[in-house]
C-alpha cells in the first residue's frame, strides 16, 4: 500500500471524476450486457490485461508483448463474432436505460403451467421444442426466431406446437412468464454415442445445452416420449411429477425478496469491481506515463524572528526536478510551484535549513523526484547601525623626493548598516586602492567606500563615494626617500 500513497496524495479533482465516470460507464456496460456471452468475453479479456500489466512490471518484455496482440485479436474477436447479441442487446434499449435504471428481477417462471402444457403436448403426440434459457444468454447460438413476447399459457403452447402451424417446427424460447420467441433454429449436436431414436429436435437440444446453461424440453412425436436437457445431463421423465421438481430444481426462479436480495448484491459487487478495475488503469497510466522536468524556483522565507533580517543566504533559487503525467508535466507553471523556508528556529548568524518536502508546494498530480540543494546557509542578525571613520587605501609609492603631507576625508566618517555580529568586530571602513603613481601636487580624488563584508550597507540616503584631499610637498634635504611607500 505504500508507493500508492504518492498516487492517491497526487489525485486531482479531474481525476476522481475521471475515475467515477468511467467506473459508471462500464458498471452500465455490465448491467446491459449481464447474462450474455458478451460479458464474459470482455470479463476475460480484463483478465488478460490484468496479466499483460503484471508481464510488464515483472520485466517480462516478450510477453507484454505478446499478450498486447492477444488482447487486441479477442477484442475484435468478440465484435466480429458476438456483434448479434450486441445488436439485439442495443435494439432492445432506449436512451434512457443506457444512463440510468436498473433491469427488472426476474419474473419467477410458472412453472406449473409448462407442465401441464407439455403433458398436454405429450398425450397429443405433438413434438415439442421448448428453451428456457438461464444466467448465460442463448443469443449468439439461436438463430432467425420469430419474437413473439407473448403471455405464457397452455393454450398459447399448444397453438404453436399443433400440426400445420408456421411455428411448430421450430424451438420457442420461454422467458419469465413470456414465450419470447418461437420457430428458432437451434445448432444440431454432432455427438455420435446419442441414441438412435434421437430425432433432429433432441440433437438441437444437445447442440444448445453443450454451447449455454440452457435448460431444453423435448416432446418426442413418435413416442409422447418427455426429456429434459442440460449441461451433459439427459434426464427421462416418466411423470409430471418429476417433470415438476427438474424444473424447480434447475430452473425456477427465487422468490420475490431474494431475487432482489441476490441482484442487489451482485449488482453491488459488479460497482466495486468497476471501481477498483478503473482506479487500476488510472494507476497504471499514471504510472506508465511518467515525465520528468526540473524548474528552478525562487526561495521564499517565512516566520523568521520580526526583529531579525536575512543578511546572507547561499543561494536564492533551488533546483526541483518534477514527474508526472505528460499532460500535466505541460501544464506545470512556474507560478504554481512554492518553495518556501520556515526560519521560526532560526537563530543570529548562520544557520543550516534544510528544504523538505513539506517546504514545497506542488500541484496536484505532481510529485517531487530530487531537490539541489538540499540545504541552504542562511545568515540571520540583529540590524544596527555604526558610525565608523573612513580611511583611504594608498598603493603604490610616490615619485623620489615627493612626501604626503597630510590627508583629509570628506566626509571623515559613514554611518553603516549590519548585522550586530559582523559590526561588534568592524572599527574602521577603507576607501578603494588609491595609487600614488603619477602623483606630483596636491588635489582632490573621489573614490568609493568598500564594504567589508558584503552584509553591510551604507544608511539610506548616504553616498557611497567620499573625497580624499591630499597635499604633496618637497622632501627637505637629508630625508630619506623610502618613508612615503604604501
């Protein structure tokens, strides 16, 4: 659970409805397509993928690969193959049981009067083909069936199966207590150990029984002979008794409680399943989908002690190195990441603060890779001022038999602004280098002042720049030429 936590911390508003929308668009899916041979194909191909991503992580580059075609042959596959009970699935739907709605619980099948017509049918010797199909659907295997959603009844039964009917030769599809459709045209068995009395309706009875969960009644023309069919079962009923109890028993329907009971839960579990299955792919790609950037982001310092001020800091930028979706690796502006230092335990002088995590502000979807520096000096002081004597910085040595007779500043002291610690140690503030060279006579220079260290200021409204007035006069007789040399 815990390289989720990065994902899950990253979600953006955009993505939680990305994820429920399609988690809705493929619960719908499900609810139209439930009960078909559809939905277990698309279950299966869910699998395969499931499998192909687990290839992938795993490194198993050859079958990633392989499973990659997989996927996309089945899913043409079922378009190709199924694309009648998708057509019959879509036909029988308006817009609004697309987006919204629940299918009814089924209708508890009468059994009682499927007994009696197919008694009815047996003592007539009318041979009968009856389908009740159950949690599979039957679409894609019957063929050109004539829809009927007729009422169930006895006598409804006997006019389809009597002799010289358009209908009676063909398989009638019961549904709930509705005959859906009749005249259908089964897929006859090509199994060689069935008997030989077995005519054409009990190798179509087969045929559907070895393709769905299907349950089939056969009525025998010949013998007034009833069987039931399903699964590899080939049950001979001797009575309507027993008829009645293979009903119950394979196809009859629960009651009206827990028939809803049992749709609700199943409907509940298909929505988690959904979810999860989506929140899964949004993982995956997120994931897959991965690109890095690095941006360089100003500092901003926060909370430091009101009376203190930041005199020095190592770097005033930091590098972040970013990854993300692609889409929103793009969209990143530098406005929308911070980066910003807490100072509240920082103390007068240098100080080590180091630039976490939780100094950064990203937006969502985004995460943090690499920070550089991981740290920052930061220099904190007390600010006071200091008037301090200004000296100039000769260099150099005057022409042979000239002497400095007296130097003077204008102005002779600067009042400066620092930290506290650096100014206790500070007594004197030095002009530029001022050479001696080529100096013959007296006059004025101007120069600037150099702050030493770099913390320092000059008090607003001060210049920087000071006059040295300096006189030049002849060496006297006997006085050595060396004394003047800076």
């Amino acid at each position: 659970m815990g390289p989720l936590i990065p994902f899950f911390s990253g979600l953006r508003w955009q993505d939680i409805v990305d994820i429920l929308l399609n988690s809705f668009i493929l619960f719908r899916l499900y609810v139209l397509f439930r009960g078909t041979n559809v939905i277990r194909m698309i279950m299966a191909i869910a699998m395969l993928w499931i499998l192909e991503r687990m290839a992938v992580n795993m490194g198993l580059i050859v079958t990633s690969w392989a499973m990659q075609g997989i996927i996309a042959a089945a899913a043409l596959i079922v378009i190709i193959v199924f694309r009648n009970e998708i057509a019959s699935v879509l036909q029988t739907r308006n817009v609004k049981s697309f987006f919204w709605g629940f299918p009814r619980r089924q209708i508890q099948t009468p059994v009682e009067i499927i007994v009696e017509s197919v008694y009815e049918l047996a003592s007539r010797k009318l041979g009968a083909l009856i389908v009740l199909p159950l949690k599979k659907g039957i679409e894609s295997v019957v063929q050109s069936g004539i829809p009927l959603q007729g009422k169930l009844s006895r006598e409804m039964v006997l006019s389809i199966f009597w002799h010289g009917t358009p209908a009676h030769d063909g398989a009638t599809i019961i549904q709930g207590d509705k005959i859906s459709e009749v005249a259908a045209i089964l897929p006859l068995s090509k199994r060689g150990d069935l008997p030989s009395y077995f005519g054409t309706r009990h190798r179509a009875a087969v045929g559907l029984v070895e393709k769905t969960d299907a349950l089939v009644i056969v009525v025998s023309e010949e013998r007034g002979q009833v069987t039931v069919f399903k699964d590899e079962s080939i049950i001979n009923i001797n009575d309507n008794i027993e008829l009645d109890q293979v009903l119950r028993e394979h196809a009859g329907a629960l009651s009206a409680s827990g028939g809803l009971k049992r749709q609700t839960v199943e409907l509940s579990i298909a929505a988690m399943i959904c979810l999860a299955g989506i929140t899964g792919i949004w993982l995956s790609f997120a994931r897959g989908l991965e690109t890095l950037m690095t941006l360089e982001v100003p500092v901003e310092f926060m909370n430091r002690e009101p009376k203190m001020e930041i005199f020095a800091a190592s770097a005033s930028s930091v590098k972040l190195q970013l990854s993300g979706s692609g889409t929103l690796i793009k969209s990143v502006r530098p406005d929308q990441v911070k980066v910003k230092l807490n100072l509240a335990n920082a103390v007068a002088g240098s100080n080590q603060v180091a630039i976490t995590r939780d100094s950064i502000a990203l937006p969502p979807g985004i995460q943090l890779k690499r920070v550089d520096p991981q740290a920052l000096e930061v220099t904190l002081d007390l600010p006071v001022e200091k008037t301090l004597p200004v000296q100039p910085d000769w260099t150099g040595k005057l022409a042979d038999g000239l002497i400095l007779e007296d130097v003077r500043m204008v102005p002779d002291k600067v009042k400066v602004v620092g930290g506290s610690l650096v100014l206790k140690d500070i007594q004197t503030i030095y002009t530029g280098k001022i050479p001696l060279e080529g100096i013959t006579i007296g006059g004025t220079t101007t120069v600037g002042v150099i702050l030493q260290p770099s913390l320092l200021k000059l008090e607003d409204g001060t210049r920087n720049r000071v006059d040295v007035v300096y006189k030049v006069s002849r060496r006297p007789a006997g006085v050595s030429g060396n004394d003047m040399t800076y």
